[in-house]
C-alpha cells in the first residue's frame, strides 16, 4: 500500500504461510509467522502430541526461509492457532500446560485458542482457558512472548 506504514515502530505483521513463498514472506517482513499446524490425516481434528513431527517440520522450513533472506531465527515470533487442525489443549489444566511445554520446547512462541465450544473443532473447556488466563494475568504474564 501506498505511503507505507507511518507508524514509527511500525505495527507488528504477523504472516500466516505453509509454503516456501509464503514463509520467505514471513522471514522477510513479518515480525511472527503464523500457522494452524497440520490436517489430520482422516481430515479431522489433531492432537498437540500427533501434530508435533509436522510442526518440527514446518519450523525447520520457516527457519531455512529466515536463513535464506539472512534474518536473525530468534527474532522472528512462530505462532500457532489451536482450534481447526489442533484440538484438545483446553480439555483441562493439565492437559494445557504440557501442551503449551511441548510447543515451546518445539520452539513456538505464541499460541492463540479459540474459544472453547462443546463440539468440534474447538473442542474444550471454557473453565480451563478462564483458569489459565487467570494464573498468567496473576504472573503478569499477559504481554510476554515465551510460551513457558
């Protein structure tokens, strides 16, 4: 768009992609690449344990993007949104701290859940995402990046 963003610092530019062009869009300009992680393979709804080799493998082409536009890998944010392809996360407290642990030890930095229905795809318990949002808000953690 023409002038460009005027804002100075500009505002964030999340990037969703699945592809190398896309993801060389991501590294270049985008401040986090967003992705919905894999389908299933029945077309359904993953589990975070079923759908990590495939985000590992997602994460290894977003980093070789950044590498080959010569972008720093650590400064570029790597979100997933649960809720279409990846369910389960808010089933309860613990079933969300080991999910958002494996995703960040995967090397996520940012998750963003649906709201919890009774159904799929978004699957959950509203009363597990009101709980952790709650423990995080207590912690201050509401504008860190880290997932841990």
């Amino acid at each position: 768009m023409y002038p460009g963003c005027l804002q100075q610092p500009r505002l964030p530019f999340a990037v969703a992609a699945r592809g190398p062009r896309g993801m060389r869009l991501a590294a270049r300009f985008g401040s986090t690449w967003v992705t919905e992680g894999p389908l299933a393979a029945d077309g359904g709804v993953s589990s975070v344990t079923a759908a990590l080799p495939a985000l590992a493998a997602e994460l290894e082409r977003v980093d070789a993007a950044c590498t080959e536009v010569g972008r720093d890998l650590a400064s570029l944010g790597r979100l997933l949104y649960v809720g279409m392809r990846i369910g389960g996360v808010t089933a309860s407290p613990e079933t969300f701290r080991d999910a958002v642990g494996r995703l960040a030890q995967l090397g996520l930095t940012d998750l963003v859940i649906s709201w919890p229905r009774a159904s799929a795809p978004f699957a959950g318990d509203a009363g597990t995402l009101e709980m952790v949002a709650a423990e995080a808000r207590a912690r201050g953690d509401d504008s860190e990046r880290d997932l841990s």
